[in-house]
C-alpha cells in the first residue's frame, strides 16, 4: 500500500500522569491488570461477572461463532435485582441512589429502598397490563425518575424496552415502535425544555394514530398540561401505581435473554435496533463503571450529564451506576437554563466527584466563557470522563483546567452504542493520558487498526478502527435483520473482525487516537486526511471554540478542505482572522492541510445527540440543494449557513 489509509498529521507531546493522590487510592492502579486480562480474557470477564448476584450460575464464559457471541451460558439473573435488591439486601437501602434535579428547581432524592419499592409497585402494573417476558415496551419520557423506573421495571419482568429520546418527533417514535412490534408506550403529559413545555403526549398521540400497533399507553404526570386521555387506552401512571404491592419476584432471565433495544443515534443513516443482552452487557457495564470511573460506592456522588435516550445514559446513568450502588445525579434540562452556570451550580449544591459529558458539551461552555465554571467552588470534583466525539486536545485541556481544577484526571472513552460500554480509554489510576487521545483498550478488549488491506498499520500510522476478540457487552444483533447486521460490522474485514466505521491512528507510543467517520475522511491532492485532525488544529487556535471541516469537490487537487468556525466570547470573525485560522493549521500540521475556506458561524449542524453533521456541510460546501434537515437540533443554522456560503469567504 503507497498511501496510507488516513494520513497523520498531529502530534501531542503533552502528557499528564495520574496525581500520586488519586493513583495512591484508586480501583486499578496495578498495571499488571492488563497483562492478567490478556493473559485469559474470558476468565478476567468472569471475575467481573462473578460479583453480580446469580440465580443459577452459568457453566460457560463464552460460545462464539463468528459473528454471534454468547456469554456466561446457563447462567441466570435480573438486572433490576442486582441494580436494587441487592444493595437493599446488604443494608444500603437508605443510600441515595438519584439525587434528581428537575428544570424548573424541583427535586427529590430517592433512595435505593425508594427506588427497588417504585420499581416493584410500577412492574406489578405492567404485569397487571398483561405485560410480560420478552414483550417489547417503547419509552418516550424526558428526564424524570420514572425513567429509570421504567427501564428498571421493564428489566424486572423480563420486558425489552426500547428508549426513544424524548426530543425526537412521533414520526420517530413511529419508525421505533414498528421496527419493534411494541404495543404499549410509556410518556409524560409534557417535558420542560429551557422555560418551555414540550408537548410529548400530543407526539404520543400522533405517533399511535399513525401506527396501528400501540394498545396501552402509560402517561406519567410532569407538568401538569391539559392531555387528552383516551378510555380504556391511556392510563395515568399515579393512578395505576396507587395501591400497587411493592413486592415483585424479579424474572430469572436468562444471561442471553434480550434486556432492551437502542436505535443508535443516526448520524450516519437510517438508525439502527441495536440488542443488548442480560448477563454480558451488565458485566461490561458493571466493570467500566468501576474501574473507569474509579467509582467509589460509599463517598463519591456521580454525575454522568448525558440524556437517558442515548446509549451513555443506558449504561452509565443507569445499568452501571446502579450496578455499582452509585448515589448519581439526574438533571432534567438545558445546560444554559436558567443560566449558563446551571450544571456549575448543581456540581457544587450535590458536591460532584465525578462529571461525565460530552465534547459538543465541553466546546459550548469553551464558547460561553471561563467565568461561569469560576463562579462556582467545583473543588469536589476529581474525575472527568469524555464520550460522543473525539475530544480536541485544546478542549480536553480546557475541560482539565477550569471544570477539573488542573488535577482531576480526564478519561477520554471511546465506543458505541453497539459496543454496550466503554471500549477504549485510559484507567485514570495508571494511564499518562495524552490531551485527545482515547489512549488504550480496556483490559481483555483488542482493538487493531488496520490498513485497506486488513493488516495491523504500524505506529505512526492511521487506518480503520476494528475490534478483534468478543467482548461480553457487545450488541447480539440487530433487531430483526441479522442479515445487515453481519453486513454492516462485519464484512469489511473478515467475518470475525467488527469494523466501527472510524477511523484512527497509532502514534508513536502505540496510543490509539479516533479519527472521526471514516466516511468524512477528506481526499487532498490523494492524501487522505481526517476531519478530525484539521479540526483540532482549528481549536487550537485561542480564539476557535468549536470548529467543523468538509471536502469539497476541487478541479486542481480532488477535494478542498472547507472549515466552519464558531469562535470563543465576544470575538469576531473576519477576512484576517480567516487568513490567519488558515495559516494556523498550515504550521499546526502541514499545508496539505490548509483549509481553502473558512466560514465564520455562531453554530454549527448537530444531530439531537450533539454530534456535529459534517455530511451536511458537505452539501452546503458543494452548493446543493438540501435534504431533510428535520433530524438537527438546530435546523435554522443550515439555511443562515446555506445563505454565507453562497458568497464564499
Ligand atoms: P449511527 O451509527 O446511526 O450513525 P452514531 O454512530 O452517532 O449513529 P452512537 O453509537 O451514539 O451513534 O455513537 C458512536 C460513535 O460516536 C462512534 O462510532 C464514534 O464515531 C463516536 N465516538 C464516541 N465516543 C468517542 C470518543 N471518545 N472519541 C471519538 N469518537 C467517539
Ligand atoms: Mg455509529
């Protein structure tokens, strides 16, 4: 192969090693941990699923025919009992589990006894429904305890929930529902969302009159707007839960029974019905959530600011956290309502230890400015964790700085929604993270990246990310169409090597950096050049926040590289500074590199998960016409883009 799969360019030489405090007291801090995992990786997973509590213990680790894996074989539990009952049976039952902050100021805490007794009373209502083992059940709810209730509930009986982000429209809800077969929903008369009331049982109510399969709907009382309630359909959740028994045996599943469905975001395409099972994926979970998170049952208070609907807060807001008997915070709205301090003044009123976001996050507070985080005393906290996109070195160095106080280790954690928890990352303890690199894989997980031809790419070089050995969390299917999921993951490289669809590079040391989609990778003048990469020297710039690169078709070099920039504060775009951001990126990594274009934008396309949408860009880089935009969080900002671009910079 002359040209490498995806060219580097960037080098980091800054380097920051665990603080002696924090490696002196955490979960792993005995490199020699990998080396036991790699040395038998089915018994390092079994150790971690042997602190679970088991009905019947399983017989086999793992089973694995290419590409269908099954872990912990005859083994028997429930999720729901492990997450409450037994911590409640140990003697933490007074132990917050939530601590729930909604929009408005309202809370309440709820403590593990609270939480397993409402998760009882609510899945002897889905039983009396005529709910039970395997029956798919779709929840369309904002964040309010009774999320996690019903995830629980459903994970008691055996239900399969499927989790619909409450800021998708009923057309989505549609799409979830069908592709499902499910028949009854879970919603809320409303949502706050900054200030306003977002009217989910209106979408519910579309939703089921556009699809015939929804015969019960559930509706939880949130803000108390006026909601149509039809008999014998719609039922009020206070109404069904009163008078409930709190005793409720947890189903016996079994390890490979299904525990729910997740569409992946759909940042690429048509989302996809990701299944996730019982035994495997709570010990994936179980074990990233404590050694990852260093989480610490008995002093830390948790906060991971992702939203239910996605797949980080599936496995880190609930299945982990409870898993582990975390006591979390859960917020219910905007970041920027009513102020934008608002998560620096929860941080400081639970006393966070640990804040886990992700880098669109981090890039908005970048742009906001510095003070915000100041006004607040943040010194409890002494982790951070990083998921969603590659975080820039320059926003990862920002987000050690003023959220972590310049101590707290920053844990860059790389996987998907496929993969069910966290698959690269540094071990706060003993890695000596690099600012934008994701670093290592977990112990026992054996990520290789590879060239076009599916070899191994030596240091220095970027190729397609894959994963090589089976993990205990990693999807089973898709739901319903075996057939693309061997197509989609694994065809390109062989039929037993999961391709992720990113690309990534080794450096030097053999540390492992995300490139971005593969599909986004640029050609200039045949050398293949990340987004990524360009981008990041853009945020190194100290006036760029944020900043989002595209190809665009060129007669001279094939493609030419198009920056999109949102700047810090109060400062101000023009043809200078464009001149300057350009040449920037000339010195920060090469020419090849310099960007042809750079358009200044108060915002930049993200899909409802916060991801940028570089295709996009693409579209409005080339001059054509656009497609549905109804799947952005922030539509407006295409047609204001659209408009700039025209005129070219
Ligand atoms: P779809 O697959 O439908 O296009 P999606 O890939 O956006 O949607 P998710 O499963 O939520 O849905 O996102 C996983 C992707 O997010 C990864 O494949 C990767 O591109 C990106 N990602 C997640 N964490 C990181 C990280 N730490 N560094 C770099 N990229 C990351
Ligand atoms: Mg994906």
């Amino acid at each position: 192969m002359s040209e490498p799969a995806i060219a580097n360019l960037y080098s980091e030489q800054r380097t920051f090693p665990p603080p002696e405090s924090f490696a002196a007291q955490a979960n792993a801090n005995d490199p020699s941990i990998y080396e036991e995992a790699e040395a038998d990786p089915e018994g390092w997973w079994a150790q971690h699923a042997r602190q679970l509590r088991w009905m019947r213990d399983f017989d086999t680790v793992l089973e694995w025919t290419p590409p269908h894996a099954k872990w912990f074989i005859g083994g028997e539990l429930n999720v729901a009992d492990n997450c409450l009952d037994r911590h409640v049976d140990a003697g933490y039952g007074e132990q917050i589990a939530f601590y729930w902050e909604g929009e408005p100021g309202d809370t309440r805490a709820l403590s593990y006894a609270e939480l397993k007794d409402e998760v009882s009373r609510f899945a002897n209502a889905l039983r009396g429904l005529g709910v039970g083992k395997g029956d798919r059940v779709a929840i369309y709810l904002p964040m309010i305890p009774e999320l996690p209730v019903a995830m629980l509930a459903c994970a008691r009986i055996g239900a399969i929930h499927s989790v619909v982000f409450a800021g998708f429209s009923s057309q989505a809800l549609v799409d979830r529902v069908d592709d499902a077969d499910a028949r009854v929903v879970i919603t809320a008369d409303g949502a706050y969302r900054k200030g306003n009331v977002v009217p989910l049982k209106e979408s519910t109510d579309k939703a089921i009159a556009a699809t015939d399969r929804i015969e019960t709907s559930i509706v939880v009382r949130r803000t108390g707007a006026e909601v149509d309630m039809q008999a014998g359909r719609d039922h009020w959740y206070h109404e069904l839960v009163s008078g409930q028994s709190t005793e409720c045996p947890a189903e016996p599943m079994d390890a490979e029974d299904v525990l729910y469905i997740l569409y992946t975001s759909g940042t690429t395409g048509k989302p996809k019905g990701i299944v996730h099972t019982t035994g495997g994926y709570l010990t994936h979970v179980a074990a990233t959530q404590r050694l990852v998170f260093d989480l610490k049952a008995d002093s830390d208070v948790y906060w991971c600011a992702a939203d239910i609907g996605w797949v980080t807060g599936h496995s880190y807001i609930v299945y982990g956290p409870l898993a582990c008997r975390a006591t979390s915070v859960l917020y219910e709205g905007a970041p920027d309502y009513p102020g934008k301090d608002r998560w620096w003044e929860i941080a400081n009123r639970y006393g966070v230890t640990i804040l886990y976001t992700a880098p669109t996050a981090i890039r908005a507070f970048m742009k906001w400015g510095a003070e915000y985080p100041q006004e607040h005393d943040l010194s409890s906290i002494r982790l951070l964790g990083s998921v969603g996109e590659p975080i820039n070195p320059e926003a990862w160095m920002w987000y050690h700085q003023h959220i972590g106080g310049g101590n707290a280790p920053v844990v860059d954690t790389w996987w998907q929604t496929e993969t069910g928890g966290i698959m690269i990352t540094p071990l706060p303890g003993i890695t000596h993270a690099k600012p934008g690199s994701a670093m290592v894989p977990f112990p026992g997980v054996k990520p290789v990246v590879v060239d076009d031809a599916g070899e191994p790419v030596p240091r220095g070089s970027g190729g397609y990310l894959t994963l090589q050995r089976p993990w205990p969390g990693m999807m089973r299917t898709l739901w319903g169409d075996d057939e693309r999921y061997r197509h989609t993951y694994w065809s390109s490289f062989g039929p037993d090597v999961y391709f992720a669809g990113d690309g990534a590079k080794l450096d030097e040391d053999g540390h492992i950096w995300l490139l971005g989609r593969v599909d986004d990778v640029m050609n200039v003048s045949g050398h293949r050049i990340s987004t990524t990469e360009v981008e990041s020297a853009l945020v190194d710039h100290p006036k760029v926040a944020e900043a989002a690169v595209t190809g665009r078709k060129d007669e001279l070099t094939g493609e030419a590289i198009v920056a999109f920039v949102t700047l810090r504060g109060a400062e101000e775009g023009n043809d200078e500074l464009a001149a300057e951001l350009r040449e920037h990126v000339a010195e920060r990594i090469g020419k090849l590199a310099r960007p042809a274009n750079v358009l200044f934008t108060p915002d930049l396309p993200k899909t409802r998960s916060g991801k940028i949408m570089r295709r996009l860009l693409k579209d409005i880089a080339e001059g054509r016409e656009l497609g549905d935009v109804s799947t952005l969080a922030n539509a407006d900002i295409v047609e204001e883009l659209s408009k700039s671009s025209a005129g070219g910079d």
